[in-house]
C-alpha cells in the first residue's frame, strides 16, 4: 500500500479509510475532523473507532467532552484496550483532580503571562457561556458586555498590583467593597473594607511605567468613574458580572476549578495525558457547560503557546454534541493550531444546532470560517434537509447528460384501411447536477443496527488533497461489530 513508502513521522498511517487511503498523522493535524449525522445515523459508535486509532498512537494527548451520561466510560474502555488506562485523568467532584482556571492565566510562566487581559478574556468567555440562553433570546447586548469586561479588566489590574490571587470570590469582594458615592470613600468603614486595602497596597507596589498607567486608569475608574454612574447603569453592569462570578463561586465549581491545582493543561498535554471531563450538561446544567468550555479555552491557549520540538505530541479536543462547546475562539484556534501539532474532532447533528448555539448577526459567517477550518468532513445519514443540500453544494457539481423524448402518434383516419405510423422523437441536453444529491445524503447511507447487518455508511469530503480515486470525496463504510 501507498503508505508503507513514506517514513516521515507525521506520515505514520492512524486509521485506514478502505484498503487504499489512510487518515495520517499529518492529514489529522490540519485542523482535525468534523461529523455531521442525525440522532441515530451511527456517527458516534463509528467514530471511536477512530478515537482509539488516536489512543494506540501512543505520542498523543487527548481533552475529550463528555456530552452523555456515562460517555466516560467508553473512554475508559478505550484506554484500557489501547494499553493506556494509566494516562487517564478523569476530571468529576468524585475524583481528586483540580485546575484553578482564574488563577492560572495570572500565574502561569513564559510569554505574555500574567496579562490583564488575557484572564479578563477567559471570563468573558465563561459570561458567554452563562448567558447562552439570553443571547439566543436576544437579551445579551453587546453594551452590556463591554461594560462587563471593563469592569473585570480594571478589577483583575487591581488584585494582581496587590499581590492578590485571581478567584471568582475576590473579583466578588472587590466589586461589591467598591465605592458606589464619593462621600462613602471618607468613611472608615470604607477605608477598611477590601476595595481600599486592594487599591492601598497596588499603590504602594513599586511598578513599571506600564503597571503605573494600568493602576491609574483602573484607580480612576473604581473610586472615581463607578461612584457617578446612575444607580440603574451600576446595576445592570453588575447583574451581568456577579451573575457570572456567582457560578463560579459556588459548588462543585468553586471547588474544582476555582480554588486550587493539581494538574494544568500544559502538563497534561505534554506528558501525554487523556483528560476525560466526565461533567455532561445534562446532570450538571450551566456549571457542567462551564467545567467543559473553561478547560477546553485554557487546552487551545496552551497549544498555541508551546514550543514544537520533534518529540512534541499530537493534541487532540474531542467534542461529540460539539454545538454545546462552541465557541468563537475554536475558529482562531483551528486556523492556527496545525504548527502547534493541534487539532480538534467536532461531531454534530446539523447546521441548525450551531445557529442555535451561536445566535446574531455574525453567527452565520462564524459558523462558515469555522467549518472551512476543518480539514476532513465526514456526512453520515443527515436529519434535515438544510444540512443535507450545504453538503450536496460541499461535494460540488459535475457536467451530465441527460436524455428525453417521446412518441407521437399518427392522426386516426376511419376510412384508411392502413393506419399511419407513429414517430418516435428523442433529445439531448447537458447540464450541472450535484455529484451527490441531498437526498442521498438523508435516504441513501445505511445507520447500522441489526437491519444493516451493522454495517454504517458514510461521505468523506477532505479538503486540497485527493484521494486514491482521483475526487476530493470517499465513501467509507464502518462496522460497528469492532466499536
């Protein structure tokens, strides 16, 4: 077979197709690979054929999402049958493992550490996931959310000048002890409360040029701006800031990713880890979203900043349901993430789950950039007619010919003892159809089960590079038998 020639590492075959064409490393690594199929379609008892395949090449790490209940456990499953059990770090209140996401962006080393406003992003990114539901409402304005992080870029200057930690409670306290009218800031209730002591010691803190005008203007804004905004502007900021914070500050979030650490992403990717984040949606509502979103945002930002060297590993996200993970930044991270040796394997019902998972008026065009991203497709059998003629215009047109005609009979003459001859007319036209048209794509492709011999059929579109059949497009089949 073609492969056996090439000795490149990235060239290693993961996961054979059909006899003649193979998913490398290489091909994996340039941005990973997406599935669409309906409820049912077999999509995920196939693809952890792959997962395993991902598994068994043994110089990966891998952050899967867990979206059902009990999904763990096929991990499990697939750890053990791979030879690596010992690499999983199963992340669920149940287990020991816990990651301070707010307080490892300040703390961190290397480049760009410690910035402002690179832990004022990652909050606001757990905000959009808070208020994912007003947003498809259409209740979460974008003033709201330039004040929102305003407020938290200047709150996260102040704790780190003070030499405060980072954590969901003292963005709480320090919101809440700051001064809300002028006269207040000359009571010594107040010049004893946490806002004031923050400010005090940021003060008195020897700081560069940079720090110096960072501290004025979020000084300025917290004791001189906050307390002249009208009393209903404050509150509406507020709402939307203590109502994220508020989640991370209680429960089992507070407890696992806001309070202390005993793994970092950075480490589990080098050390080749499987990190399982057994925390669905389902059983644990908004706080389950923010466990899975939290660790994949710090996942991207550490793949995007190591250094590749040739024993650098393969890191993979793994999201099956992935319209409850998405996010914009996956878009910025699919672009970039091939040099980094990244990649991420995203599996969907349709296109319509993303619109509703990413509502406004940029969301269509996000949901295109971060498709186009994506250096594999796989359609397994489609559940709505939208999803199925996208991936019909996908896989492109091709020139047909198609032929008519008909039979035209002879007028009926009753005295003619011979009756005239009918003529025959044909005709010819070319034109471009779909090389696989959408209902193919929702009618035509087997979904396993006893009734298909457990046989499940699937598209395979890959981008740039052609197949063994000369066509950006393969039809590849999966036995469930071997899930």
């Amino acid at each position: 077979m073609f492969w056996r020639k090439r000795t490149h590492p990235l060239d290693k075959p993961l996961f054979c197709w059909d006899g003649y064409n193979a998913l490398t490393v290489r091909a994996l690594l340039a941005g990973g690979l997406h599935a669409f199929g309906a409820t049912g379609s077999g999509k995920t008892s196939s693809l952890i054929q792959l997962a395993r395949a991902i598994l068994a090449y043994g110089d990966s790490s891998m952050l899967v999402l867990c979206a059902k209940r009990g999904e763990y456990q096929d991990w499990l499953r697939a750890a053990r049958m791979t030879g690596r059990q010992r690499d999983v770090v199963l992340v669920t209140p149940k287990e020991q493992w816990r990651f301070n996401m707010f307080g490892y962006e300040a703390s961190r080393q290397g480049e760009g550490a410690g910035v402002a406003q690179n832990v004022t992003r990652f909050i606001m990114e757990l905000r959009s996931v808070v208020f994912r539901e007003s947003e498809q409402a259409g209740g979460d304005s974008q003033q709201w959310k330039r004040q929102d992080e305003q407020l938290i870029n200047y709150c996260v200057i102040v704790l780190q000048l003070a030499s405060e930690e980072i954590t969901p409670a003292n963005l709480h306290e320090l919101i809440l002890s700051a001064p809300v009218a002028g006269e207040q800031m000359r009571e010594e209730s107040w010049r004893a409360g946490y806002c004031n002591q923050c400010i005090s010691r940021a003060f008195h803190r020897q700081k560069t040029e940079i720090e110096e005008h960072d501290f004025k203007h979020a000084a300025d804004f917290l004791t001189r701006l906050w307390p002249k905004m009208a009393d209903r502007t404050r509150s509406s900021i507020m709402a939307g800031t203590m109502a994220t914070l508020a989640v991370c500050n209680t429960g089992i979030i507070r407890e696992m990713f806001a309070h202390r650490t005993n793994f970092t992403p950075a480490g589990a990717i080098e050390e080749r880890k499987i990190v399982v984040v057994d925390m669905p949606p389902d059983e644990y509502g908004v706080l389950g979203a923010v466990a899975n979103i939290g660790l994949k945002y710090h996942w991207q930002r550490d793949v995007l900043r190591r250094e590749i060297t040739p024993r650098s590993p393969l890191a993979c996200i793994w999201g099956d349901e992935s319209s409850l993970w998405v996010t914009p930044s996956d878009t910025h991270y699919l672009s970039r993430c091939r040099s980094y040796h990244g990649c991420m394997v995203y599996i969907c019902q349709g296109l319509n789950n993303y619109r509703e998972a990413l509502p406004g008026d940029k969301a269509e065009a996000g949901i295109e950039a971060m498709l186009s991203n994506f250096g594999h497709k796989l359609f397994f059998s489609l559940g709505d007619h939208h999803t199925a003629a996208w991936v019909s215009e996908l896989c492109g047109k091709e020139l047909r010919q198609f032929a008519g005609g008909g039979l035209q009979h002879a007028p009926h003459e009753p005295f003619s003892p011979v009756g005239q001859p009918s003529q025959y007319s044909s005709s010819f036209h070319e034109q471009y159809e779909y090389v696989i048209q959408p209902a193919e794509f929702m009618n035509g492709l087997r979904t396993g089960s006893p009734v298909n011999n457990y046989m499940v059929d699937a598209v395979l579109v890959r981008s740039g590079v052609p197949f063994s059949t000369g066509l950006p497009l393969l039809n590849v089949s999966f036995d469930q038998r071997k899930s």
